[in-house]
C-alpha cells in the first residue's frame, strides 16, 4: 500500500507539474538529530511554503527534489545501498556532518567520511553546525563554497526560565534537595543504546565525573541526567557517593523543566557538533562551562556568557575550578545568565531554518549550482 502511495504520489507531480520538494532524512531515534530535522522542515514549510517532508521515503521523491541527509551514518548508507543509489539519480543531494576526526584503517567515522567525499561531485552541499568542522571539511577536500556552516537553534518558546516557585516545585519532584548544587549533563555517553556500562570517551564522561568528583569535595553536589545510555556515568557517581536522578525520557520535549532545575550545565566532551544543551542551557537561564568543543566556542564568550576551558590533560581542574566560581560568586553567576539570555535570541530555530533556506535550499531551488 506504500509502494502504491508512493507512485501515486509521483504520477500526480508528472501530470501536473509542481515546484521541487525537500527530503529530510535524519536518524529514528527520538534524539537530537530527529529534532534538528523537524525544526528544519518545520520552519522551511511555515516561512517559506517549501513543501518539505521528515523521513518520507525516498521513493516518493521526483527527479529535481532535494534530499538532505541529516548525518554522515545516512549519507554513507545512501551511497553504499543499491537501491538507495537508485533512487537518488536525478536528486540533489545535500549532507549534514556535524562532528568527527578521521582516524586510521578501520575506523568507522573514516570509512564513512571516506564514502562521502568519493561521492562529493554528486553532493551540492555539506552542512555544519562549527566553524571548527568548516575547517575541517575544507582541509578533506570540500569547497569552501560547498560548505554552508550553520549553527544549531533553539526552541525559544519551549526552552525559557521557570518561575521561582515553579523550580522549586520541579526540584522537589525530582528528590532535589533545596541546599543542593545542581549540575547537569543530558546526553549520550556510552557505547550502544542499551545500559551503555562502556563510556564513549569521546563524549568525556571520565572528564565528567572526575570535575564531579572535585566539585563535591567543596559543595553539595547533586547530578541529573537524561539521555540513554548513561551506565557508566552513573555506577561512577555510585562510587563517588554523589547523589544524582537519572531520567530517560520518552518524549525530548519534556527536557526543559529538567534544565530549569539545574544550577549548572557542565560539558566535558573531547569532541562535539553542537552539543545542543550549549544552546537549551541560556534559554532556561542556567549558565555554562564547556570544554572548547563543537558549538561552544562560537556562541558562547569566555567570561562573558559562559566559561570555556581548552580540551586537554588538565580539563578536568580547569573545569571544575571554572564550575566552582560559577557557583560560589553570585554576581559572575549572574552575569553569565542575563548575558546567555540575551545570545540566545539570536539562535531561534525560525531563524536558523531561515538561514537553511536562504543559505541551502533556496540556491538549488533556483538553479544554482556550486
């Protein structure tokens, strides 16, 4: 029956011609890539009329629409499936790459990459969120003009300070106590989707709980996490004898009464896209110290409206030593929340789906070519 919805759908385009539609094919977990595609078409579709589809398949797609792939995993899936190379002849093709470093034979991010930039002639545009992967991708072979780098956004309307009374309220419900220092870490940082008992240490979640294990020296430190895959942060913590809650939620758009219990956000990864919390954090008022990772260093100003501290040996010192500050002096607490609130307007999803459009899209929609 799908196959048939499908053809229909391709013959009425033939009978009655129609202007080009985007493809946005992003991951099927309930993650963060799938919520970069929704905002994406979303945004596109409501500003712009685009007619725009989150993982339809592909075969519904007519010679001249657009598919974005929205990870580097289904750009080299796409190029290495016989089928799916069928169906991109006559496509243009546009992929996402967020983060990564190519590494030696046998590594996976490699050999995708490596599939990737075989098949560039064919790729009108490279996506990505830093201008730290810009650099990278240039220095692989990408044009510069091929490149499009785009930062992540943000759902403002969702993502906002709760009330006083709120917070307390939502801090109670988690087992928060009220003298607690609050530091959260929302993400994926272990092997699989499973228990993830094996860190991926690119994510730094050895980093993590070294600063925690700092930190709670000084303060009463209490960790909340989300996200899947969390094993061996939290059997870490378990030793630590740091009290934490740990959440693995089903719908993403519960998340920001999470940020709005925390009294800080640490990321502690060697290696990032986004991450999205660098973003979701100032929008609920909670400030920030990063590593110098992914997005971190082209939104957020040292000092200013966040606290950044190079990815090295030492991190973990310099992080917490960092944390710590945010914590115990009030006034740079401050100043980091009311100068991260007023970033963040910038990075509205509305507007940075109007930049995918204006700076992808609206090209190839033209007849442009790069």
């Amino acid at each position: 029956m799908r196959i048939l919805s499908g053809q229909l759908h391709r013959l009425r385009r033939r009978l009655r011609p129609a202007a080009p539609e985007l493809f946005y094919l992003s991951d099927r977990e309930n993650w963060v890539l799938r919520w970069v595609g929704h905002y994406v078409t979303t945004g596109v579709r409501g500003q712009f009329g685009l007619r725009a589809h989150l993982d339809r398949p592909l075969r519904w797609a007519a010679p001249g629409d657009i598919l974005h792939f929205g990870s580097l995993w289904n750009t080299a899936a796409a190029f290495q499936s016989p089928q799916a190379r069928q169906a991109l002849a006559g496509r243009r093709l546009v992929a996402t790459l967020f983060h990564g470093q190519r590494g030696g034979p046998g590594d996976h991010f490699t050999e995708a990459i490596d599939i990737t930039l075989k098949n560039l002639s064919r790729i009108e545009r490279v996506v990505t969120a830093s201008r730290m992967m810009a650099a990278r991708l240039f220095e692989w072979g990408v044009p510069e003009g091929k490149i499009a780098c785009i930062p992540l956004g943000v759902d403002l309307s969702r993502f906002q300070p709760a009330a006083p009374e709120a917070r307390r309220r939502q801090r109670a419900a988690l087992g928060i106590p009220d003298d607690a220092v609050c530091i959260g870490s929302f993400q994926k940082d272990g092997e699989g989707w499973g228990d993830g008992l094996s860190p991926k240490l690119i994510k730094g979640p050895d980093v993590f709980l070294a600063v925690v294990e700092l930190l709670a020296k000084k303060h009463p430190v209490f960790v909340l996490l989300t996200g899947p895959a969390r094993g061996y942060v939290k059997a870490g913590l378990g030793k630590l004898g740091v009290p934490y809650r740990h959440s693995l939620l089903e719908n993403y758009l519960e998340i920001p009464r999470y940020y709005q219990c925390l009294d800080l956000y640490l990321v502690t990864a060697r290696e990032e896209g986004g991450p999205q919390a660098i973003l979701e954090a100032p929008a609920c008022g909670v400030p920030v110290v990063s590593t110098r990772v992914g997005l971190a260093p082209d939104i957020l100003e040292d000092g200013v409206s966040g606290a950044l501290v190079d990815v090295e040996d030492v991190a973990a010192l310099a992080l917490a030593q960092a944390a710590s500050r945010v914590i115990e002096d009030q006034s740079f607490r401050e100043s980091l929340v009311a100068n991260g609130r007023r970033m963040i307007q910038d990075y509205d999803w509305g507007r940075i789906a109007a930049r995918y459009y204006h700076e992808v899209y609206a090209p190839m929609l033209g007849g442009e070519r790069w």
